[in-house]
C-alpha cells in the first residue's frame, strides 16, 4: 500500500487517540451532555449526561491529516479539497445543531427545515465545484461499465445523495460503537477501490477517516465514554455519499453502506405503516432499538450490525475489481 495512505491512516489514528482524553474531560466540564429521548429505549435513559460533540476531535485529526499528507505527497487535489469541503460544511452543520442541543438546551437542536436547507446548500456548492473541474455527470451502474448521463440534473442527485445519507448515517447512530465500526468499514472499502482505481489522493481521505474512526471507537464502544454526536455522523454521511461519487461508485454505496440503507428503510416503513395502517412493523425504530427491544443485548446488536457491514462491504469491492 502507498506509504502516504498509511502515513494518513496511522496519524489519524494517533492524533485521536492524543486529543480525546483531553477533550472528554473539558467536555464534562462545560456540560456538553448527551440528552436521552424519553421514547427511546428506557435502558438508554443511563446515557444522559455522557458527553456528546465527540465527533469533532476525530473531524480535526482528519481534516489536519489529509491536508498535511495530501500536501507531502503533491494531491492536494481539486477532488480531495471538495471532500474536506463536504467533510467540514456538514460536520459544521452538526455542530450547530448539537451546539443548540446541548448548550441552548432546546432538545431538538436545528430544525428539520433549517438543517435541510444546509444540506442541500453544501451539496449545491459541491456540484458547482465539482462542474469546475468538467466532471461525468453520469451515474455508473455498479458491476458494468454503463454510465446514465444526467447532465444538469446531476445537481439533484447530489443533492438526494448527500442529503440522503448524511441522514442515513445519522440515523443509525444510536447505539455505542454503532457507527463508529460501520463508518470505517465504509470508508475502508472504498479506500481500497480508490487504491484500485489510482485515486491516491482520495484513498489517503478515505484512509485518514477510517482511522479517525477507529481512534475514537476506543473511547466509543459500549460503554461509550463519549458519543460523536451529529458534528460527526452528518460529517460522515455526506463524505462517505462524495466518495462514492467522485470515484463514480454512486449505487455501490447501496451495498458498502447497506447498513445505513435498512436503518433508513426501518424508518420510513414503520412511519409509513403507522400514517397508513396504524399499526407498527418494528417495536421501535430505526431496527436497531427493534433488536433491542427483542432482548438483545447493546453490545450483541453492534456486533451483528458490524458483521453485515463488513460482509456487504466485502462482497461490493471483490465484485469490483474481479
């Protein structure tokens, strides 16, 4: 593997694994604090307090990683500054509404409307940026070398993309460890497909996030002493949605990022049941709290979770590049 993607990788890993038992304390100390929803599982209600906003130590590794290792390897690319761009717009987006949350005590932090609205913004910028370096507006089918060209209205689908999975990711992340494990299993995937494809400098971000991810799951996994929070799992969501684009592996993500997708489907079908036939499909959503709610411990749900990510992300490169 290219020394400059390990470089990313392992400096990530370090300058997390440094800067959070700095963070968490200062953290505790400001009473940045996890509030539980009371319709959550009620064995959720002894995380209240644990602090939240995590997700911005590993942001900070990451992005100070990519610019340095990206700098000394001369890929400092119009690609890689369009993932720091997506990377920082949507984790500022979530430090906003985990900001609101947290400090101005309103529960619900941004509203739907507000935060909508940011996303689609970043996404839109994306696209003129992306246009600016004549980038295929097509969309490839995975496995074949059919591409459905789009033209202007690719816009839109950056837009769904983006916004889409930042939400995706934000959805599953509920349990401790959750998307934390699943994220850099995402990442890694595609990382080794950029690697395939000699987009080093894209699999030097993809590499640098996983290990970010892995540096913060020491200090994440259950019992979680700190959660990322939506500064990290909107920030994650977006990137991992540009990956996919710029390597134009756009429905590949469908399968690396399969867990994402049933946690939002779990979502739209229990609301969508209820509107329509007044009765629910899972005990909770999304299906995770069904899991738990169906006797399964935290740590068991997790561990089956990781397992079909790493599996269906497995499956999606081998398909790939055999």
């Amino acid at each position: 593997m290219n020394t400059y993607i390990l470089m990313g990788l392992g400096i990530a890993l370090l300058l997390t694994i440094v800067l959070m038992p700095i963070f968490i304390p200062l953290l505790k100390r400001m009473k940045f604090g996890q509030s539980i929803r009371e319709e959550g599982p009620q064995s959720h209600m002894k995380k209240t307090g644990t602090p939240t906003m995590g997700g911005l130590v590993f942001l900070i590794s990451i992005i100070v990683t990519v610019v340095l290792v990206a700098w000394l390897a001369d890929l400092l690319s119009a690609k890689v500054l369009i993932l720091l761009l997506v990377l920082f717009g949507y984790g500022l987006i979530g430090f906003l509404d985990d900001f609101i949350k947290v400090v101005v005590k309103r529960n619900l932090g941004l509203t739907s409307l507000q935060k909508l609205l940011a996303q689609i913004v970043i996404a839109v910028i994306s696209f003129f940026v992306l246009s600016g370096i004549d980038f295929e507006t097509g969309v490839t089918v995975p496995f074949t070398d059919i591409s459905l060209e789009l033209s202007w209205f690719y816009v839109f689908f950056i837009v769904f993309w983006l916004v889409g999975f930042s939400n995706a990711v934000n959805l599953t992340d509920g349990l401790d460890g959750l998307v934390a494990g699943t994220a850099s299993i995402a990442f890694a995937a595609f990382g080794v497909l950029a690697i395939y494809q000699d987009e080093i400098g894209i699999a030097i971000f993809t590499f640098s996030v996983t290990g970010g991810l892995l540096g913060f799951l020491i200090f994440n996994k259950y019992p979680a002493k700190v959660f990322m929070g939506d500064t990290g799992s909107l920030a994650l969501g977006g990137a991992l949605a540009m990956v996919s684009i710029l390597l134009k592996q756009e429905f590949l993500l469908l399968l690396i990022g399969l867990v994402f997708v049933i946690e939002t489907a779990s979502v739209i079908l229990q609301v969508g049941s209820f509107k329509l036939r007044k009765k629910r499909i899972f005990k909770m959503s999304p299906i995770h709290h069904h899991f738990e709610l169906s006797g399964w411990s935290e740590w068991k749900v997790v561990l089956v979770f990781w397992s079909v990510g790493l599996i269906s992300a497995a499956i999606a490169v081998f398909l790939e590049v055999m």
